[in-house]
C-alpha cells in the first residue's frame, strides 16, 4: 500500500511539472489574452527577467523533487543526489528513474512531452538570463545583445 501511495505522489508532482512547464514555459506565451498569466506578472523588463530566473529555478527544484520521490530514499538523500546536477542531468536522471520505476505507464508520451518542454524552457532561460540588456533611449524599449567568441570570430548578436 505505502508503494501505491508513493507512486501516486510521484505521479502527482510529475503532473504538476508537466503543467507548470506548458503554462509558463510554452515559449514564455499564454494563449488566451484573458488568461491570468504568471503569478507576479509585470511589464517591467528586470521584473521579467528575474521573474524568468525565478520561475525557472522553481521548476529545476520541483524536478530535483520527482527525483527525491522516485529513488524512495527521503527529500534528504534526493537533494544530496541532485545538489551539484546540472538541469540537463536532472531531466535525465528524472526521465530514466520514471522509465524504470513504471515501464508500461500510460503517461510515458506525457513525459516525452514535458522533458522537451524543459529542454526548451532551459534554451529559452538561458537566452534571457545570460544575455546583456540595455534599454534604448529612443523608443523606450529593451534590446538583448548576446556576445560570442567562437572560432569562427566574435559576434555581436543584438536584438530588441
């Protein structure tokens, strides 16, 4: 009985996840324009971003968590197993643990979908986090501007 009630708790954070991912990560869009949009949802370009780096964080923890879960062995241990991985090895960890742990789920296509969400999510963050912002003076507005220094020369990719 404790491992049915287990798995269903797994089953439930891995929902959450899912969710959360498609609603705030889908490509930072919402939709429906009369949805409610993200908790904490300003117009503000550094609210943006550090709402972006938060959110994110959030859902890198709610993973190590289904991780915590899956391995059976207390919050404790999985936090000691997930502290120093990378997000790109916590999805993983986390995809092949659910593959063991349920082979036959009817939800496998359901985690197909939200370990490319994360994917994405993290490509997306990582643009926004790792970028330069400056506002233009101009026309009030934020331009991105990515540097680079790969073999090819530096690049300057700028954006507003």
């Amino acid at each position: 009985m404790k491992d049915e009630s287990a798995n269903s708790a797994q089953l439930n954070v891995c929902y959450r996840i899912y969710h959360m991912a498609k609603k705030y990560y889908n490509r930072f869009a919402y939709g429906d324009p009369n949805d409610v949009g993200i908790p904490g949802e300003t117009t503000s370009a550094i609210e943006a971003i550090g709402n972006v780096a938060v959110s994110f964080t959030d859902l890198e923890d709610q993973i190590a968590l289904s991780i915590s879960f899956m391995l059976k062995r207390g919050e404790r241990i999985g936090r000691i197993v997930t502290a120093e991985l990378s997000f790109k090895n916590k999805l993983q960890m986390f995809s092949s643990l659910f593959r063991v742990e349920r082979p036959n789920s009817d939800r496998l296509p359901m985690l197909n979908d939200l370990i490319g969400v994360c994917k994405e999510a993290e490509q997306l963050r990582n643009q926004v986090v790792h970028s330069s912002w400056a506002l233009q003076v101009e026309d009030d507005s934020w331009k991105r501007r990515k540097y680079t220094a790969k073999m090819n020369g530096n690049k300057d990719r700028s954006k507003s």
